[in-house]
C-alpha cells in the first residue's frame, strides 16, 4: 500500500505526519481524518467547498485526473497551484504521496461563528 507524508502545518499536523500503509481508492481527506489529522472539511466530502484543498507535492500523477466540478471549485481555492486538489477528491493510487495542508483556507461558516 502507499505511504503519504503530510507536512508540518502549523494549526492541523504541527510535526508532520507519514502515513502508512493508505488504502488505494480512499480519498485523501478520508485518511487524514482517519489518522486524526483534522483537515477542514466544511462540505463533508461532497466536493462542494474548498476547504479541504491540499497540494500534491509527489505523486500528483498517479490520481486520476480532476473532475470539471473540482477544478471549478479549485479556481476559488487560497493559493491555487498546478499540483492542487481537493482531499475529498484525490483518490489514493499505487503511488506514494507527499501532501502539503496550504496555511489558509476559505471557509465562510467557520469564519462566521
């Protein structure tokens, strides 16, 4: 099984993370939450927000490619990059993956509280 590597992030994964053993055809989001990285995920995997934007640093390749839904929604993602994703819609492969959690995320009902 592939491993993922989740860099430090100040607020989510402080130290870092790796990952072992990532059940291939599991969302991205769906390991990290279920390995207690909280990463926002305001839509509940639905691929309806972005607040679970991540940038596939290794292995981008290996995933299928974005939907159209994703990549309409990515355009209004904080720091969009060519190796950006939604965690709920990144499908682990056969590949190992290095996982960058971006600094900000846009998530209009948490800033509202």
């Amino acid at each position: 099984m592939p491993k993922i590597t989740v860099l430090p992030h100040p607020d989510v994964c402080p130290e870092g993370a790796v990952i072992n053993d990532a059940p291939e055809g599991t969302s991205v989001c769906r390991i990290l939450l279920d390995n207690h990285i909280e990463i926002e995920h305001a839509c509940e995997l639905s691929c309806a927000c972005t607040t679970c934007h991540v940038v596939i640093k290794e292995g981008f390749d290996s995933m299928e490619e974005a939907s159209d839904d994703e990549e309409d929604l990515l355009d209004k993602a904080w720091g969009l990059t060519s190796l950006s994703r939604l965690s709920c819609q990144a499908i682990v492969a056969d590949k190992d993956l290095v996982v960058e959690i971006p600094k900000y995320t846009i998530n209009h009902a948490k800033e509202n509280h």
